[in-house]
C-alpha cells in the first residue's frame, strides 16, 4: 500500500515538473504514453487548471498543440480573429446571462482583448484591451482588418475603428440594429470576408429582423425590403463592404454560426439541429437555396407529419425529401457546431490544405471535412484535428488561420454547452496548433506597392488577404498587368488565379476579352468563379450562360442555372433548357440549382423543356424534373406518375407530396380524384394519400370524394391515422367512433387526441352521458381521456364528479387525477386545497396527482397540506464529491427507465418529448449531468422551451410548441401527445421561465441512486 501512495504521489510530482517545464520553457507540446494516462490520476482542481490543460487534449499526428494564453488573462471566449500582425483579438462573454449564472454582471461590459506574442514562442506576452463598454455582453461575432473590427451581438452589429493606432477603438458605429436574439447565440454572428470583396454574414432564426443604424427597414439590392415572414428561419446574407448591396443568399437555416467561404467563392457552413437529434449538418450554400429547417409552405416544424418523411430523425430534421429543399452535405450526428473557416494554408499536413476546420463544442472537438467533387454536390468525410479526449471541459467556439499558417482555437471551457448554460464563468483558453509549436513568426507586410500586395495575396489569412485585395483594386493602373499575368499563368495556384479574377472582375469592363478566355479555363473552378463574378458585376450575361450551359462539368452547369434565378428571356430559355437535359438522375444538388434558376418562370421553362423531350417522360431525369417542378402545366403528369401501378407505392410518395407544392387547385383537386378512380394494388392507401392532399372544402362538395373519405375511416378506425384524416376533415358524424376508441384508450395518444378531437367538434355531452349513466369503467376510462384537455367543460365534467359525495370514492379519486392532468386543472386543485373544497379522503389523491406537476411552486405549495407540509427533499454530498463516485450502470438504466423516459428517448426507447438523449455523454461530463438534474431551468435547451397557452374559451394549457404558424399551432406534452389549436382560437401565448423537466427529480432519489443515473447517461455515447 505504502508502494503504491509513493509511486502515485511521485507520478503526480513528475507530471507537475513536465508540465510547469511546458509553461516557463520551450514547450512539450504532445503528452504521450504514459502521461496521457496521468490526467486520470489528477484532481479535479488540478484537472481545471491551465497547468495541466494539454493533459486533456489528443492533437492530430505530425502536429503540436500549445497554451497560447488561458485565465485569468482570458475569460469566456466566444470568437476570434486574427490579423496582419499575427495578433489574437478576442471577445469574451463574462456577462453572459447573469440570471442563469447567478453571477452579477461586470458593469464594465465585456471586452474585446488584442493578444499578442512579440518574441515568437507561441504564446502571448502582451494582452491590450481594444474595447470594453457596458453595451457589450456576450458578443459572439467578430472580424477584423486594418485598423477596423465588426463585433456582432443582438441587436447590434458595430463597427469599432482605431483612428489614432494606439490599439483602442475611438469610434464605435452602428451598422445593422433591430436584430432579435439578445444574450442568445441563435441571433447575429460573425462577418466574414469573401474573396469578391464582399462580407458574409449568418442570422440564426432568433433574430428575426434586420434594421438600419436608426431603425429603419432595409431593402435588398433590388429595393425589396428584406422581410422574415418571405425568408424562413435563420439567413445567410451578403453585402458591399460598406454595408449595401444587401442579398439574402440562403434561408431556411435553424442556427447556422457563420458562413466560411473559399477562394472560388463556394459557400459552407455548419448548422445546429434541435437539440439531442443527431442532425447537426454542413451545407455547401447555392445562392438563393432553401435549406429545410422547417416546412416551405406551412412553416410547421419537422415533428408535422409528411407525405414522404425521411425514414430517421436526423434527416426528417431537415425536410430532406421535399421538393425544393437543397441537400446537406454532411451530418455530423449531435453537437453544439460553433467556428468554422476554410484553410487555404499550406503549414498543415496534406490532409488539412483547401478543406474546412470546424469546431464542434458539443463533442469536444475541432475537425476537418475533406470535401470531394460529387456530381453537381459534394461528399465529405470527418479528420479530427483536436479533440478533448481526457477534458469534457473543451469547448471550442472559434478557429482561426494565422499569417504563417498555423490555427488558433479558442476554448470556451466549462462543464455544459447547449441552452445557454454557463457552469463556469472565470476560465478560458486559446490554443496554437502548428508543426513546431513553440515557433511563431510573422511575416511583414508591404501593401503599399503592386509587388508586395500581390505577395500578400498568397497568404492563408483572411485579413491579410483582403487588406491585399483592397490594396490591388485601389491601384488599378499598377494592378492589372501583374493580376493579369498570374491569371494566365496556367501552372500557378489555381485558387491564386481565382483571387487574381476576383479581383479584375471589379475593374475590367465586361467586353475585356479575358472574360471569354477565362469562362474557357481548362480548370471548371475558374469556370465556376467567372460565373460569379459576372452575376455580380455585370448585366449582360445571356451569351456566356447559353454557351456555358453545354459546359462538360455538371458543377459548372449548376453554376448556370443558379445564375438564371429571377430572370427572364429566350437566353435564359435557351440556357435553362440546355441545362436541364444535362441533367442525370439522381443529382439533387443539380435539380436543385434547375429548381432555383427557375423560380418564377417556371412555366415557361417547363414548357420549353417538354418540348425538347418531345414530351418523353418515361426516363429518371424526366420524372425528377416533374417532381421538382411548381406549375399547373406539370399536374396532369404528377397524378400520372403518382398513379402508376407500375412503379412501388413507396417510390410514388414523393408525386404526391409534390402536389403541395404546385399551384392551381382546381386542377390538383381534379387531378388527384383520378389517381382515387384507379384499381391498382393497395388502393386503399392511394387513396388515402390523395385524400390527404386534398383541400378538405373540396372533398365536402363532392360525393365521391366523401363516400372514399368514409371508406377510408372505416378501414383506419382505431389508428393514429384514423386521428389525422379525423383531425383534417372533422366529420361530425364521427363523434360516437371518437368517444369509443377515447374510451378504449384513455391513457395512450391515440385514445386522448381522439378524446380532445371530440370536444373539439362539440362532442362534450358524450363524455357526460358517459359519466351520468355508464358503469365505472368507463366512467374512469372518460376521466382519463379527458384529463390532458383542461378546458372550463372538461374541468367541469371532472370537478363534478370529485365533489359528489353519492358517487364511489374511487371514482372520485380518479376525478381529481383528471383534474391535475392540466395546468390550469393545476390551479383549480391547488385552489380546492386552499378553500378546503376537498374532503379529507380527497386530500391525498390531489396532492400526490400535483406532486408530479413541472411547476415547483404547485409542488411545494401543495405539499403542505398533507403531513403537516414536512419536506422531503433529501441533501445530497457537494457535486466535486459525487463525480468521483462510480456508480452501477444498470440500476442506472433502470432508474432512467422509471424516471426519465416519460419524456426522453435514449436509442428512439422512451418518449419523444425533451431532448432526446442518446449521446448525451459525448455532450456533457458528469458535472454537467449533475447541473443539469439540480437545475434544469438554467439551461433549456433551444426548441423545447415550454408556454403557457390560453384559448379565448378560457382554457389554459402548457406544453412545447411543435409548430406555430400564422393560422395554426400544435403543442406537445409529457408523455409526448399532441394537440392541434387553430390560433383564431388562442388569446395569448407565453414562454415559461421555468423548463418542462419535473425539477426536484435528485430529491426524490437517494445519493446512491443518483450517482448510478448520472453513470449511466455518461454511458451514453455515439
């Protein structure tokens, strides 16, 4: 024993020394072998300590990883940049949500810090603060040029400018105001700059405007005022570098964190998925792209039932399988995707060059995609670059390229991520990750001449990069020859060339003929980058999309149709037409770019097209086009693919969702009765899918349709697809049907959303002929059924039975549960229990039904009217404590069973409610699990924030939004059924402070039990 304490106390003394050497000395960058299992040996003070902070990570081979600067210098950091200099700039967020924290905000504000390393060691020696106001809490954007900043933080974008070159800002600008998303990083993000010259920004779908510096609405470059009601959900926008110019170049995004942009001018980006589904994602952005977050028509979320929904949750997320959606080039599975950039360096190994680096601060990791050429898309495959193997504590939420070619990180660092939680609020690092990490060497910049801003031009930073392409364009007399001359230097750097292009576009007219000779490069992403520039530069592009429109590169010819979106004309005909038959199967990013280029010209198009076909669309591609096409001259060929007896049922469900998605309703409504009139094999369920498409007036006024709709209740009675035809057409003469399978199954989905579909249509007298004049059962069957609903009838029908003494007390009891299985029911208990209404036999069963309630103020306030309101929560040892205990990871399971899966699914077992949770260990350590059970309030994560509903007929309920939109919303509950409201319907809606998670849950369990829940969720893991 004796040994063993000395050779563990001396492994910690040499790790100390190693360590400490890392600090003070040439660094040891790498901990290998042995050391690596030390850091389990560590305390947890020591594990949190910037010390030891390289003992947690893993870096990629052939690479180093050091400490360029952590706390106390820096705190919190959400973004970086770096600029010419070689210099560090950093926003912290120390006053983010000081209500959740508990800590008081620095009145101060948050800073922006320059860090800074002036003798080449890797690591910083010089901290400046460029900027520090009380307006500044928690930015989350920032870029950097010159002598100029961009900070980005709801509602404000500033431009912070040095004028006197003493690193402090003296003027502060507002540029964008208005932006929703306040202390919430779903709002604006960072700039970035494109190689045209021009920024990129995203908006996450919180910020849900964007003004002027005076309030005032903005308008696009076409004078259109950029409307959030047109764009769907989170936006990625393009503008001049002072600000005009705006374009909204993609929506539909649910959080996407900033877009990073190569030399060719392709767009990527990471979005984030509602938490706990798997469904983080990269995109490759096409100009004018929709991306699916939620639903192009109706704007209901992915949980809304669809023709044709994608087979798992990760892909169903994104509306994948509607026409119209553009793919996702990658997913990525869970996460918390933050910084990303293009590294266009050439430090890194081979594997890193001309390929993206994203952090990822759910998984604890900053990765690379290794993007390869698909057709007219893109595939990728994953490289992990650094990882917090050991530490869960690395959070990376930002990357950055250096002048010499290295990468920054910054570390957020803390024990949670995700629904604005903050365990920790003093700690914070920034990493280097070089070959030779201990050399850090800046090269001078001379953008004074032609020469020495051509030199710049070459470099991997993005600031140095643009401070040389402003330099180039503002010289145009010294700049075109040796632009010029690297252009046509076909051995060069293509992506040299491409800046090189960039850059002329801006200054040679459109009839240079090195316009021609480049949309003739031999290489198709110089091809590309022409393009694009000539759709932002110049006007008369009709020729160069005719000829480039028989391109031999498909990525080229989805090039072209992007380029026609929004125009018209016999060369865009020509162009649109061309391109089209140059489509093959299975291309979705082609037949996206078809779709977009066509927008508002479609039936033009379609036309032009079927008659290059000869009308042929007995071929994949045909059929593609069909299905992504919006025109009433397409719908009499939608209903006969969708009516094919030919093809599988199953390979026909994308024509019918495409009806949605036409116009003309007449003509659909015609259209689909046929597909009905068929005698194929399982017409039963066409008919049901047509009459799903079906405009529910049209289906009353006609006969036909009604004796199918009736046929087809009959066949699904029972069924949850019996409630969604119910729920569609709303036909009273199934009340009685309604009130039996209520009745049948009071306590699943089906049976309640049968029971307040029955109120719904007026079919409440069923429930109290019910209750008057059947036997128990099904008296007890009609309290259950009607126990979510909570509306003045149904809490009637309950109370009056509760308080009629001749009834039979367990009835009575059963009531009172009926009573509490709504919020407002809630409130009318707890009113009931104060007044004394409830006889003592009564007393019981209210404040065990309100003991289950997510409202801790009902809990608690009911508890004391029973055993004199005595306390049961139980004290548990302090959390650094529990966190080294091991715990049993089946009786784990079985505890998460008994208390979690109610509302969570961990492997699709439980119920889809919270957050689903089957790589929650990947997410969050156990000190954030244990956070996470003691305050479930202080970090609710994004989607699954719970409201207060109250319907002008006085019913109050709460629940999650599923989906809210202008004329209807659907609301979840515990247990994970839903109910649909129209919203002529509803008198107010109100965000909880408070989560939907029952808190207290870590009262109601022993220590030991605890610890074993809190072991099995760090099992769980991709």
């Amino acid at each position: 024993m004796a040994r063993s304490l000395f050779l563990y106390t001396l492994s910690l003394v040499l790790l100390t020394l190693f360590l400490t050497a890392s600090q003070n000395s040439r660094p040891v960058w790498v901990l290998k072998g042995g050391a690596d299992t030390l850091y389990d040996r560590l305390s947890e003070e020591q594990k949190r300590s910037p010390r030891f902070a390289l003992a947690g990570l893993s870096v990629s081979p052939g690479l180093q990883v050091s400490l360029f600067a952590a706390e106390p210098v820096v705190a919190n950091p959400t973004v970086i940049d770096i600029d010419h200099r070689g210099r560090v700039w950093v926003c912290e967020a120390n006053n983010y949500r000081p209500a959740i924290t508990g800590r008081k905000a620095d009145p101060r504000g948050d800073r922006v810090l320059i860090l800074e390393d002036t003798d080449g060691d890797g690591r910083f020696n010089k901290s400046t603060v460029f900027y520090q106001d009380p307006e500044l809490n928690a930015p989350i954007g920032l870029w950097v040029a010159g002598n100029k900043a961009i900070v980005s933080q709801s509602p404000y974008v500033w431009l912070l400018t040095d004028t006197d070159g003493d690193d402090k800002a003296d003027k502060k600008e507002i540029i964008f105001s208005g932006i929703e998303g306040e202390q919430h990083d779903h709002g604006i993000h960072s700039f970035v700059m494109g190689p045209d010259g021009k920024f990129y920004f995203a908006v996450g779908n919180e910020g849900k405007q964007l003004l002027g510096k005076n309030g005032e609405p903005l308008k696009d470059k076409n004078g259109q005022v950029i409307d959030f009601k047109k764009y769907k959900q989170g936006l990625v926008i393009r503008c001049d570098e002072d600000f005009s110019n705006l374009e909204v170049i993609g929506h539909n995004f649910r959080n996407n964190y900033e877009p990073a942009i190569d030399s060719y001018g392709n767009i990527f980006q990471s979005d984030n998925d509602d938490d706990g589904n798997r469904g983080v994602r990269i995109n490759f952005v096409m100009e004018n792209g929709n991306y699916g977050y939620t639903d192009e028509l109706t704007g209901t979320g992915w949980r809304v039932k669809r023709t044709n929904q994608e087979d798992s949750i990760p892909f169903r997320h994104w509306h994948l399988n509607d026409p119209g959606v553009v793919p996702n080039l990658l997913q990525t599975g869970a996460g918390s995707p933050t910084g990303l950039i293009f590294y266009e360096g050439d430090l890194l190994p081979e594997i890193y060059r001309n390929q993206m680096i994203h952090c990822d601060a759910g998984p604890n990791v900053v990765r690379s995609y290794s993007v390869s050429k698909s057709g007219a898309g893109y595939t990728a495959s994953i490289h992990n670059l650094l990882q917090g193997t050991k530490d869960q504590w690395f959070r990376p939420s930002d990357v950055a390229a250096a002048p010499d070619g290295s990468v920054f990180v910054s570390d957020w660092y803390d024990p949670g991520v995700g629904g604005h939680q903050m365990g920790d609020t003093t700690r914070g690092r920034i990493y280097r990750i070089a070959p030779d990490a201990a050399l850090y060497k800046i090269p001078a910049f001379d953008f004074s001449t032609a020469a020495g801003a051509m030199k710049a031009l070459e470099n991997p930073n993005p600031s140095v990069r643009h401070m040389a392409f402003k330099a180039l364009r503002g010289k145009p007399g010294q700049a075109v020859s040796p632009l010029t001359k690297l252009f046509n230097d076909r051995a060069a750097n293509p992506r040299l060339r491409a800046r090189a292009f960039w850059i002329l576009s801006g200054i040679i007219p459109s009839s240079d003929p090195l316009w021609k000779k480049a949309a003739g490069d031999p290489n198709p992403d110089i091809r590309i980058t022409v393009l694009r520039a000539a759709r932002q530069v110049r006007t008369d592009n009709g020729a160069l999309w005719v000829k480039m429109a028989s391109d031999t590169d498909p990525q080229v010819r989805r090039e072209v149709a992007l380029s026609l979106s929004g125009k018209k004309g016999a060369e865009v005909t020509d162009a649109w037409v061309k391109t089209a038959n140059g489509y093959r199967a299975g291309d979705r990013w082609y037949l996206e770019a078809l779709g977009i280029g066509a927008e508002n010209n479609w039936d033009d198009l379609f036309e032009a097209w079927k008659a290059s076909v000869k009308g042929n669309i007995n071929t994949p591609e045909a059929r593609d086009i069909i299905w992504r096409s919006r025109t009433v001259r397409a719908v009499p060929l939608l209903a006969q693919l969708a009516g094919d007896p030919a093809a599988p049922l199953k390979d026909r469900l994308r024509y019918f969702r495409a009806f949605d998605f036409n116009p003309g309703g007449h003509e659909k409504s015609e259209a689909l009765m046929s597909v009905m009139k068929g005698n194929s094999p399982g017409q039963q369920e066409i008919n049901q899918l047509a009459l799903t498409h079906l405009d529910p007036e049209y289906v009353r006024r006609n006969q036909a349709a009604m004796t199918a709709l009736q046929q087809l209740l009959d066949a699904e009675y029972g069924t949850e697809n019996y409630i969604e035809v119910v729920k569609r057409f709303e036909p009273a003469g199934e009340n009685r049907r309604l009130l039996e399978l209520a009745l049948s199954k009071p306590y699943d989905a089906t049976g309640r959303a049968a029971a307040a579909q029955l109120v719904k249509q007026d079919g409440t007298g069923l429930f109290l002929k019910t209750l008057r004049d059947s036997d128990a059962g099904r008296q007890t069957a009609a309290l259950g059924a009607i126990s979510r609903i909570g509306s003045d009838a149904t809490l009637g029908l309950a109370t009056a039975v509760a308080l009629d003494e001749s009834q039979p007390l367990a009835l009575r009891r059963s009531a009172v549960r009926s009573i509490a299985g709504s919020s407002k029911g809630e409130d009318l208990l707890l009113e009931y229990l104060k007044t004394g209404k409830l006889t003592d036999e009564l007393r019981a069963a209210a404040v065990q039904s309100l003991s289950n309630t997510w409202r801790k103020s009902v809990r608690k306030e009911a508890a004391a009217y029973l055993d004199g309101g005595k306390s049961t929560a139980q004290k548990h040892p302090p959390v650094k404590e529990l966190i080294a205990r091991k715990g049993n990871t089946q009786n784990g399971k079985a505890l998460f069973t008994q208390y979690c899966s109610v509302c969570h699914q961990v492997k699709s077992q439980g119920t889809d409610f919270g957050p689903a949770l089957s790589e929650i260990g990947d997410k969050l350590p156990k000190e954030g699990q244990y956070l996470a059970i003691y305050y479930p309030s202080a970090g609710i994560s994004f989607g699954y924030e719970g409201y207060e509903v109250r319907l002008k007929n006085g019913t109050e309920t709460a629940g999650i939004i599923v989906s809210k939109t202008e004329t209807d919303l659907i609301l979840k509950f515990p247990g994970g059924s839903t109910q649909d409201y129209k919203m002529s319907d509803v008198a107010s809606i109100r965000q909880m402070d408070e989560s939907m998670m029952t808190p207290g849950l870590h009262e109601a369990l022993s220590t030991e039990e605890l610890v074993d829940l809190v072991e099995f969720l760090t099992t769980l893991k991709k």
